[in-house]
C-alpha cells in the first residue's frame, strides 16, 4: 500500500465509528395526532376581540420523552408497542391538538411562546402523565394533569383529565387511532374547563 492510501484510511476510521450506514428498519409509517375539530379555513381571530391563552408543551416521565408508545403491564412493567413510531415527540404532538381544539372551541386566540412575551393572557401548562397502553385492561390511556392561571394574578387552578379508550389488538395503527380518540376527548374537555 502506498503512503498516500494509508492517510485516507487512517482519516476514515474515527468517521466510521461516528456513523453508522446500517440501522434498523424503519416503520412502515409514523403516527400523528389529529384534531377532531379545526378551525375554518379563512377565519380569522383576533386578541382585540377575544379572550389570549398560552399553551405549555407538558413536561412528561421519561417513558414519553421518546417518540415511543409504552406499554404498561402488571403495574410494574413496561415495553414499547412494536413498530410503533410517533412523528414527533408526544408532548408537542399532545400540545399542538390541545392549541387546535381551544382555538375552535373557545373562541381564544393561542398564542406562541414568543408571541406570549408581549401579554400572555390565560397559561396553560401541565403534565402529561401517561400516554400509551394500559395492557392489563386493553385500553389506550391518556392523562393529563393541567395548571390554568387564568388571569395577571398568581392564582391556579389544577385539574386532572382521564380518558380511556378500549383497543385490541395491541399493534400500531389500533392503538395509534385508540391514542388519538383520547387524546381528543382529553383535549376537548380541557377547553369546555378553560372556557371562553
């Protein structure tokens, strides 16, 4: 071997331990949320006119910091649904419907966080406390523990919302649309509690 071909070797190596061209296979689709309700193309809103609100990304357990979904069983356990692969982190994803379905069903204007800085109007931050599969009772689960301060003052108000939504088999795309079915039903009654 030459000199020459010895130094591109020698700089190839720490690139290959640093990537890797192999991997797994990956799903045959990603899942998303989507929002039962959406607001009309073409309508506008505006904070002159309506009541502002600031939704917090929820902070999560670190079973759904993945995009992940997890499995609970025996109280004890848990394992991830096979080939099941949200598109986007849960709590954005969870975030993004609970914007849509307050937009629509309250009337409020959401706004960003950046958007927020001017004058935030209501917040509304919380936990997403599970998000997956309760096996032991073959039910897709979702729970959220939301905080509103609804108003300047330093006032909150704490509430948890459960929904829970039978599946079988556990597999993506049943529990994928199971997950979705709660999370909206989640999402629409914190908007009936957060209110106009």
């Amino acid at each position: 071997m030459t000199v020459r071909t010895l130094c591109l070797l020698a700089l190839a190596l720490p690139l290959s331990a640093c990537v890797s061209f192999g991997g797994g296979k990956p799903p045959a689709a990603y899942l998303t949320l989507s929002p039962a309700v959406t607001m009309p193309v073409g309508e506008t809103a505006s904070s002159a006119s309506a009541a502002t609100i600031t939704i917090g990304v929820p902070v999560v357990p670190q079973e759904l910091a993945a995009p992940r979904i997890p499995v609970h069983q025996g109280g004890i356990a848990i394992a991830y649904v096979k080939e099941a692969v949200w598109v986007e982190a849960p709590p954005r994803l969870f975030a993004r419907l609970l914007a849509d379905t307050v937009t629509v069903r309250t009337g409020r204007v959401v706004l960003s966080t950046r958007q927020s800085q001017i004058d935030p109007g209501a917040q509304l931050t919380g936990e997403l406390r599970m998000f997956g599969v309760d096996a032991d009772r073959g039910e897709a689960v979702v729970v959220y523990d939301a905080v509103l301060m609804r108003g300047k003052e330093a006032v909150f108000e704490k509430r948890r919302f459960e929904a829970r939504v039978p599946v079988s088999p556990i597999e993506a795309a049943p529990v994928g649309a199971a997950l979705n079915q709660a999370a909206n039903q989640v999402a629409s009654e914190v908007a009936d509690w957060v209110g106009p």
